[in-house]
C-alpha cells in the first residue's frame, strides 16, 4: 500500500503515527492528536477516549489491535517521561495542533491528491464491511450515537449479498444442453 510505505519513509514519524491511528482506529484525527497515554488501558487493548475529545461529548471505549498497542509503546519510548500527550506539540504542555502540511506532502508522495485525513475513517468503516462487520459493530467502534450515521455504509454491503444470493441461483439455473443437428442425429441413427 502506498500510504504504508510513505509513512514508513516519513521524516516526521510523530506526524506518521498519527495517520497510522487514525487509519487503524477509525478515529478522528483531533481524538488521535489529542490522546493521552492514561487514556490507554495496554494489557486490554481498549482507549477510552474522554467526553471532552468526542463529537458525541460521550466517553467513547474501543477495543485497539495489537498494532495500536504497539504503536502507543513506541510512543512511550520516545515522548519525554511525564508528558501526558501520546503526541506532544512544539509548544510545551500542548499536544500536535496541525499535521496539514505533513498530510499535503503524503498525498502527493503517495499520489493521493483527493484523499482527505478524514477519508481514512471511511476507509476504515469500509473494511470492516468488507470484512463482515455489521452496522451495529461499525457505528460502535466509529462512535455514531445515531445509526443513521452510520447507515451510509449499509450500500457496501449489499456488494457481498449480491454475490451470496447470485451463488444460489446459479445453483437453480438450468443448465445448457447440447444439441445436435438433426442431420447428425439421422446419419448416427
């Protein structure tokens, strides 16, 4: 993928990590800009993402794969002991405030001109529907406290139910059959 070895390459490894959370949690890239290592729970793989960062003002647990872990113990590694932000800004006491030029030189090392940061939410909600994921499971893991948010994925799903109910047809179909020529049938007979 593209994007993978881009960040892979990227100077700004802070700036890649907070693509790569956002691309692996479905997550708003102010949620991942702001996170804080408490926020992690690291032996259950869960954030809770406080009230104060969420569109629904609501404390927002999700599982994390063990990628996000990974990438939460690198940061501890690197991030001076007693900052509280997984990525820290510039400015002290502050987290990252903007990766828009970081994003505008990975769209074009990555010939992704039209892929917005917040295209990689999508993405995310995308593969899970791909994947078999229902409604209820995407709205959940992306935070939707209305199920019409999430409804603009249910399109994606059909693709699979198409190919599910065009297998069973297939099954039903009459097959063809060969026929001959009645000249042949008259000259074997």
């Amino acid at each position: 993928m593209r994007l993978a070895a881009v960040l892979d390459a990227a100077e700004d490894q802070r700036a890649a990590g907070i693509i790569r959370m956002c691309m692996l949690t479905g997550a708003r890239v102010g949620e991942v800009r702001t996170a804080r290592f408490e926020q992690f729970n690291l032996d259950y793989a869960i954030w809770s993402k406080p009230a104060s960062t969420t569109k629904q003002r609501k404390i927002h647990r999700v599982p994390i794969s063990q990628d996000v872990v990974t990438i939460v113990r690198q940061r501890q590694l690197v991030v001076p002991k007693g900052n509280p932000w997984l990525f820290p800004g510039d400015a002290v006491g502050k987290p990252v405030r903007e990766i828009r030029r970081f994003w505008l030189k990975v769209q074009r090392d990555a010939d992704l001109p039209d892929v917005r940061i917040h295209d990689l939410r999508h993405t995310f909600a995308s593969l899970l529907v791909s994947g078999g994921a229902s409604l209820e499971i995407i709205g959940r893991l992306l935070g939707h406290s209305q199920m019409q948010t999430t409804q603009r994925y249910a399109h994606l799903m059909e693709s699979p139910l198409r190919a599910g109910v065009d297998t069973v047809a297939s099954i039903f179909r009459p097959r063809p059959r060969l026929v001959h020529d009645a000249e042949d049938q008259q000259k074997s007979a």
